[in-house]
C-alpha cells in the first residue's frame, strides 16, 4: 500500500532522494561509458602494434646497427648518426617539437606534443648511446642486429635503445588512433648515459623551462622477469678510475735483469690485493665510513624479493659467491658499495708468442660502485692514499685524468601519487604488483631530474636481467616490446582521465 505524502519536509526529502540516485545513476553510467571507451581504445592501439608489428621491428634494426659508441672518440659520428635517426623518427609521429641540441659533448635529442591544456605534463627519459663491443666473443656481429629464436641481438637492443623505441611507438599510436594524447609529452633521450651523463647537470641547468614537467619516466629501466613486474626503487651510484705503475724507462730482458729489478705487473698485483681483505671486504681505509645501514623495514622487503643467487653462478658460470656473508647476497650486489677491478694490462699481452720481459708499465681501471651518503670524489681521494701507502720504493704511480664513469646513488619514495601510476599501469597489464627491487647499476641523470627538475623520474623500463646488457650477445626479447607499448599507452591513459592542472 502506498500512503500519501504529506508533509511538505517529506516531499522534500523524496525529492532530493531521487535526484541523489539520478546522479548516482548518471555517474555510474558515465564511469561505465568511459571504460568502455578506454577498453576500446587500448583495443585500438594493440590492433595498431600489431598491424605495424614489421615496420617497427625494422626500424629497431636500423637504430641499433648504428654503432654509438659515447667511450669512444672514433665513434663520435655515429653517436651523432643516432641522434640524427630518432629525431627524424619523432617528427614522422607528428611531435609539435623534435630537435637536436648540441652540448660540449654529444648531442641530446628533445622531443615534445603539448596540446593537452589542463593536463600534466611527463617527461620521458633514456639513452640511445651503448658500450663497447669485443667483436670475437660475439655469436653474430654487433651491429648486423638478427632475431633468432624470439630474440633481438645485438649490442644496444636492450640497454636502451629499447626504452628509446618502445616509449616512441606508444605515442605514435595514440597519436595515429586518436590525433592527441591524453596528456602532454616530453622526450629526453641522452648521448653519454655509458660514461656517467657527463654534461647532463649543465643541460639540464640550462634548459629548466624547456624540460619542465609534472611527472617523469626512466625508460632505461627494466622488469624482473617474462611475469613479473618490478620498479626500481634504488641504485648504486659509480666511479671510476685508471692508474698505472711505472718502474723503467723500458721493458727488460728477464735474464740479464730478473732478480733484482723492479716489476711494474708484480707491484700492481701486490698493489690491487692490498684492496681487499680475505673476508673480501674492501681494506682502503674510511672505504665504509659514510654507508647508511639499511632500516628494519628495508630488510624485511628485501628478504621478501625472490632471488636465487644460483642462478646469477648459472647465468655467469661462476663456482663460487664471494663478499661478507654478514650481508645477505641480494644485499651486497643492491646496498653495499664495491671496489672492483674492470681491466689490467702489464707486459706482452698479445695472442699470439711471447716475450721474456720485465715489464716498465702497468695499468689497472677500478669502478666503485656506491651507496648513499657516498661520495665519489672522496672515495677516489681514499684510493689515492691507499695506493701511496702500498707502493713501494723503486715505482712510482700515474693517474689518469677521469673522462666520465661518474652517478650518484639514489632512492626513490614508495608513497607518491607518480609511483601509484606507474604501479597501477604494471600492475593491470601483469596482473599482480611489481616488485620493489633495486639495483647495483647506476643512472646519473635521474640525481639530476630530481635535483633540478623536482621530480622523481620512476623506471618504466622492459629490459631484464638475463638479457647480458655490456657483454657480448645482448639481447632484447621481441615479446617485451608489445608488453611496453601496451603499458606506456594504459599509463598516460590513466593519467590523462585522473589528473588535471
């Protein structure tokens, strides 16, 4: 039975009922539309992908055959070469801006669509430059990138010029799809992250308004594994260093002089394990001064991250774990700085014959991995008294001027709205949350976005572990590339529906 209102307070009230549930109704079916649309359009882009699947690839190719070598000089010109190939790139997906601007060293590419007024704006970071190469330990040729067996090889493909490519195909389909994006866009795509972004503070300094952003992204990143997702939340910072002994103006004969002249190879080995104590810590004193011990909390998160030191002894093939078995291994490689020889020559080191000599000159190069709190310069100057309190009479030592190899360690926050987004675009796509993990690798420019730009630039990247990023056989998982672009269109998507200025 239905009674009749009569209170003019009830009439009010079944009023304002009904349009309380009109608009409850109305936003439902507007957030049911809206996803319905984005659904749509994410079906949209993977059609795209997918239909441009070959072209992409090729293009890929040509990007990593060329050899932008930033650690050396002879390879200037193909570090410009790339630079010059990416911009053309970006002004073929319909960027308002794509440029070229000159540093005291190499070039860095700029790219930009700002057509989203009352949207935020992300900034896009990665590196087209690469490593060296030892040609011979190469299955195929370097830079004559092949895919066998689901994989891109060659020197490049995964460290970065993946996240250069991956990050530009994203915005192409959604440009070619929809003729806008969601939000505005920046790219910043670096020539010298291989040898420590040794011109980056500079430009960035000098370029603050063109780079101005809301958000960040490091697409010089990557993910744990095929399944699981993961964000970099911290890294190692690095230094590095040459230093050679010189005993004699020249080599001499073993016989007519062995046994009581000096020897430069003797003395730089005696010098190079004096490093290290036989725990296998590093002896160079006030080497540990400055490291922050890791929290209560941040050893619970890292005993939570699956790793299986066995597998780095596969992947390598090592024998043995080496380091303080105080620290667990996850935490040596991740949080605890290293002193570690990358390269040492003495004597007659070709192939091929050999030569009965004392040898006048050797070298070692030394990379520091380092932690928070760390200084680089002042770990270097630690070195230096080191090497004078075990060198001994009769050589005398030489150092090279640092040319680059120099990052600043990092730790980024998990409780940011700019961490959610990236979180929530892995998370949709993976379907469980990434991982918090770290790494004992080094980006200097993300220090630097931070420190000049204020804004954390977190890692969406698509390389992984196994994939021999600085060694011989690089490679780059093709599957990896739909993963990325798929996740790069759902993350500005989300940003564009959720965030206005």
């Amino acid at each position: 039975m239905i009674k009749k209102i009569t209170s003019p307070l009830s009439f009010v009230i079944v009023i304002a009922l009904s349009l309380c549930n009109a608009s409850i109704s109305f936003a439902q079916n507007s957030i049911a539309s809206k996803q319905s649309s984005d659904k749509e359009a994410m079906q949209g882009y993977e059609k795209y992908f997918e239909e441009n699947k070959e072209k992409h690839l090729k293009e890929f190719i040509e990007l990593v055959s060329i050899p932008s070598i930033s650690s050396m000089p002879s390879h200037k010109a193909d570090v410009k070469k790339a630079a010059e190939w990416i911009v053309k790139k970006l002004k073929s997906i319909g960027l308002s801006t794509a440029m070229e601007i000159p540093s005291a060293g190499n070039p860095f590419v700029f790219g930009s669509w700002d057509k989203a007024p009352g949207k935020p704006t992300v900034l896009i970071y990665a590196h087209y430059d690469i490593q060296p190469v030892k040609e011979s330990e190469w299955d195929y040729p370097p830079f004559k990138p092949v895919v066998v067996g689901g994989k891109i090889l060659g020197r490049g493909a995964s460290d970065d010029k993946s996240g250069v490519m991956i990050s530009i195909w994203a915005i192409e389909a959604m440009l070619k799809k929809d003729g806008k994006l969601p939000v505005n866009v920046k790219f910043l795509f670096e020539g010298e992250e291989e040898i420590g972004s040794t011109h980056f503070h500079d430009f960035i300094a000098a370029n603050k308004e063109l780079l101005k952003a809301d958000y960040a992204l490091n697409a010089d990143g990557g993910q744990a594994s095929d399944t699981d997702p993961a964000i970099v939340m911290s890294l190692r910072g690095a230094i590095t260093m040459e230093f050679s002994v010189k005993t004699a103006n020249i080599d001499g004969h073993s016989g007519e002089y062995g046994g009581k002249t000096p020897n430069s190879a003797v003395i730089l080995s005696q010098i190079i394990s004096s490093f290290y104590t036989k725990e296998g810590n590093v002896a160079v004193a006030g080497f540990y001064d400055k490291v922050i011990p890791l929290t209560a909390a941040e050893k619970t998160k890292l005993k939570q991250v699956p790793y299986n030191p066995a597998k780095d002894m596969q992947f390598l093939g090592t024998t043995a774990d080496v380091g303080d078995t105080n620290y667990l291994p996850l935490e040596r490689i991740w949080y605890r700085p290293t002193l570690e020889i990358t390269g040492i020559q003495g004597g007659y080191t070709a192939p091929e014959g050999s030569s009965n000599i004392i040898p006048s000159n050797a070298f070692a190069r030394i990379t520091c991995r380092l932690v928070s709190n760390q200084d680089g310069f002042e770990i270097i100057d630690l070195i230096k008294k080191h090497i004078a309190k075990n060198t001994p009479p009769g050589a005398s030592i030489i150092y090279k001027p640092l040319t680059g190899g120099f990052a600043r360690p990092m730790k980024f926050p998990s409780d940011t709205k700019a961490f959610r987004y990236v979180s929530n675009a892995l998370a949709n796509y993976y379907g469980k949350e990434p991982l918090q993990n770290a790494t004992g690798g080094s980006v200097g420019a993300l220090v630097e976005i931070k420190e000049q730009l204020g804004i954390y630039a977190y890692s969406l990247g698509f390389q992984q572990p196994d994939e021999k990023w600085h060694g011989a056989n690089e490679f780059l998982r093709v599957s990896s590339i739909r993963k990325g672009q798929m996740i790069y269109c759902y993350y500005l998507q989300q940003l564009g529906n959720v965030e206005a200025k």
